[in-house]
C-alpha cells in the first residue's frame, strides 16, 4: 500500500476539475504515475470514506475527497463517526 499515492491522487484531483472529471469518467487509470492496490483504487474510485481514513489518509484531504465525489456533509460525518478515535495524532 503506498499512502503517499492515494494521498497525492486525492491532492491532484482537488486541484484539478479536468482531472476530477476524467476521473469520475475513467476512475483511477487517469492518475498516471501512480500505483494503487486493488483495495486503494476501489476506495478511491467507490468513494470509500471510510476507507481512505482506514488506510490513513489525511483528514485534511478526506473533507475535500468528500465533497468532490458528491457526499453531502452529513453523510460525510455520518461514514466517519464511527471511525473517531481510531487514530491518534502524533506530536
């Protein structure tokens, strides 16, 4: 699992509506030069919240994946509730 990747594929496709579109098209096979796992591009293509967080993706980037691929807030906080706590921030 490379969470370096799905981490930068998330940030490329914030930043990129052209690159959002595609991907929602194409799925991951539009983020040339990175590599997934199976599990990591069905999460980045299924829009797996739950997922992402699982595998360690940043919680600054889960909130803006979110809303790219159309989950309104509530359901946002609804797919993580119950993930709180799972991680620790390290000092």
């Amino acid at each position: 699992m490379s969470l370096y990747a799905v981490q930068k594929a998330i940030y490329l496709l914030k930043k990129d509506k052209a690159l959002q579109e595609r991907f929602r098209q194409a799925g991951v096979s539009v983020l040339d030069g990175l590599a997934f796992t199976e599990a990591e591009a069905a999460a980045l293509s299924g829009g797996d919240l739950a997922a992402l967080y699982r595998m360690g993706v940043h919680p600054l980037l889960c909130a803006p994946y979110a809303r790219m691929m159309g989950i309104p807030r509530p359901r946002y906080v609804e797919l993580l509730a119950p993930l709180r706590g799972l991680r620790q921030l390290k000092s």
